[in-house]
C-alpha cells in the first residue's frame, strides 16, 4: 500500500551509512527518497542532486535521505565517493521501503520485475505526509520536493 497525501508518515529507525540509527521522527521535515541501488547511473544522479540543492533544503530546513536495500558499507561507499552531505538508510529487509510503498513490479529494457521504485516522500513536522512523487527522474526530485518544501513554510 501506498502512502498517499494525508497520511500519517510510517515511522521507522534504520541504519545509516555510519552505522548510527537515524528516526524519521527526529528529523522532520523531511524527504525521503527511495532508490534501487548504489552507484548506478540514476541512482548516482539522484543523490548527487540532491547533493547539488543541499544548500536550497538547508535553507528550508528539510532534512533527506536515501533509503535502498544497500548495507551500510555500501552507502558509506557511495557518500565517500560522491560527496553527499544527507543521510543514506539501509533497509534489507524493505520493510520501510514497502510501507511506503516504493517496492513493486517495474520494468526494464523490457523486462518486468520486483523492485525498488524510485520515488520521494516530503514529511511535515508533523510526521504527515505532504507530498509523493511516483516513479521519479532521478534529477526531478530536488525541483519537486523544494517546490513543496517552501510551501510547508520550513
């Protein structure tokens, strides 16, 4: 199931790329984006958008993160060799990544398959969810999030 617009955010605790719990709930506002894998192409272009509007969410008070089934040393890879000042979570098990609903059939080079689906979350400081982008470009995610950022006046 989808989280839609509304909805109370599904709270969690996962690891991050140091090895440190990281919980929604202490980092509100926020963006969540879900990404499939560490170090491919769209992946890497979506994180190091991020990286490259890391002073446009600052300046609203958004924190982001990653999440993907990667370890921990993946991510602590992937933030080294790219520079990303935001949070990477490993979630292995997708248990967060299914109760926001960023795990189902996709389709590539005309295969289909389970998995991750890449899309972004903005939390409110209430831990409600403001806004969900479904299946986005890796590089249309900060322009989207921002936008709705400076809404919620963070």
């Amino acid at each position: 199931m989808k989280v839609q617009v509304g909805d109370p955010a599904p709270e969690f605790t996962l690891l991050d790329h140091r090895g440190e719990p990281w919980a929604l709930a202490d980092h509100l506002p926020a963006v969540l984006y879900f990404y499939p894998k560490d170090d491919t192409p769209g992946c890497t272009n979506q994180a190091c958008d991020v990286r490259d509007h890391w002073a446009d969410y600052s300046a609203h008070g958004v924190t982001v993160a990653g999440i993907s089934p990667d370890s921990v040393d993946s991510h602590s890879q992937f933030v080294a060799k790219y520079d990303l000042p935001h949070a990477l979570l490993s979630d292995p098990t997708r248990e967060v990544i299914e109760a926001y609903g960023a795990w189902g059939e996709r389709t590539r080079y005309g295969k289909t398959f389970e998995g991750v689906i890449r899309s972004s979350v903005v939390v409110d400081r209430d831990g409600t969810v403001a806004a969900v982008f479904d299946q986005i470009k890796p590089t249309e995610q900060s322009h989207k999030a921002l936008e709705v950022a400076r809404t919620l006046g963070a």
